[in-house]
C-alpha cells in the first residue's frame, strides 16, 4: 500500500507527492512539510494493485483531526 498526497496552494498549481508508504510518513508531511500558502490536502490510499482504497480531502479546518490520528482507518472514507 501507498499514500498520495494532492496539495492545493493559494494562486499556484498543485503539488504532487507520490510513494509515501506508512501513515507515519503522511502525517509526518503533514504536521511539518506544508507551508503557509496551502488550502488544503487531498489524501489517497492505494493498494498494490493500484485501486484507491480511501480518501480524505484536509483543510485547514480539519488538519488536526488527521495529521494526529494514529490509523489511517481513523480518518481515511
């Protein structure tokens, strides 16, 4: 399994990051790696078979919620 990470930023195109593979590592991105022009944060989860096994759009209303959730279970649809 692997995370995605959509980053939509004010007046700017999206960023993509790829190939993150534990949840520790996407709410490590979360909690430190975003800078200040961001909106909000579209987050996938993949299997290895390459179909989506949840999502979870973040905003800054709801960051805490899941950049401190312990499971991806916790928060991911």
């Amino acid at each position: 399994m692997t995370y995605s990470l959509v980053i939509n930023k004010h007046h700017s195109d999206p960023t993509y990051v790829n190939g993150l593979n534990t949840w520790a590592q996407v709410t490590h991105y979360l909690r430190n790696k975003l800078d200040q022009w961001t909106t909000s944060v579209h987050i996938y989860k993949w299997s290895s078979n390459s179909r989506c096994l949840g999502e979870r759009n973040v905003t800054m209303g709801n960051l805490c919620e899941v950049a401190f959730a312990l499971r991806d279970k916790q928060v991911l649809l």
